[in-house]
C-alpha cells in the first residue's frame, strides 16, 4: 500500500515546515508547492492539500475551488486568520476545513487527515 499524499504550499513559511515535518514522521508522502497552480499540479492522487488563504497568482479560496472541482475527493484545507467571514468563504469554495494561524498542530494535523 502506498503511503498517502500531502501538499502543502511553501507560502505557508514555518506552518509548512512543521506539517512537513510532522507528516513525514507519520509516513506521509510530503510534497512541497511553489504556489497554487504548482499545488494543483502536484494534487494528482493526494489525500489533502494545504493552502494558505493568500495567493501570489490566485488566492488560495480560487486554487481551493478548482481544486475540489477536479479532484472531488482531495481533502483541502486552507490557512488563515481567525477571520470568520473568510472561514465561511473557504467552506463555500470547498474546503474540508479552515484553519487558523494559531491552531496547535495536533489539531491541524487532526483536521487534514479527516478525523
């Protein structure tokens, strides 16, 4: 059996070292992405990608959008600020869970993987 898939965009600084981290520990195949349309890119098969809501070409709720329309079953959650207007925007846009800068990581690792 293969290990499961996790992208994480680069843009995320500290948070996606420490998921990286935190997930190759687990087993995880981690691959790390330049900015949104390299994570798309590289969502091929992936169990969960990680977006900041921030984008450098396109903000992360568009790159979560496109997303979830092409591969329904990617969990994608998205980072940000403790903004409730912008959790509700990255639910409507698709994503699994909303994630806020200050969250523990066991947390936000719960949230990625599912449970």
């Amino acid at each position: 059996m293969k290990a499961p898939r996790l992208v994480i965009v680069r843009h995320l600084g500290e948070k996606a070292v420490a998921l990286d981290d935190y997930f190759r520990q687990l087993g995880w195949c981690v691959k790390i992405a330049e900015d949104g349309a390299n994570a798309r890119k590289l969502a091929n098969r992936a169990q969960a990608v990680v977006l900041p809501v921030g984008g450098r070409c396109e903000s992360g709720f568009l790159t979560c959008a496109k997303l979830v329309a092409a591969q329904p079953d990617v969990r994608v959650v998205l980072i940000g600020p403790a903004d409730e207007e912008q959790e509700r925007f990255a639910l409507f846009a698709g994503a699994a869970a909303y994630v806020t800068d200050a969250m523990p990581m066991a947390e936000v690792a719960r949230l990625i993987v599912g449970e």
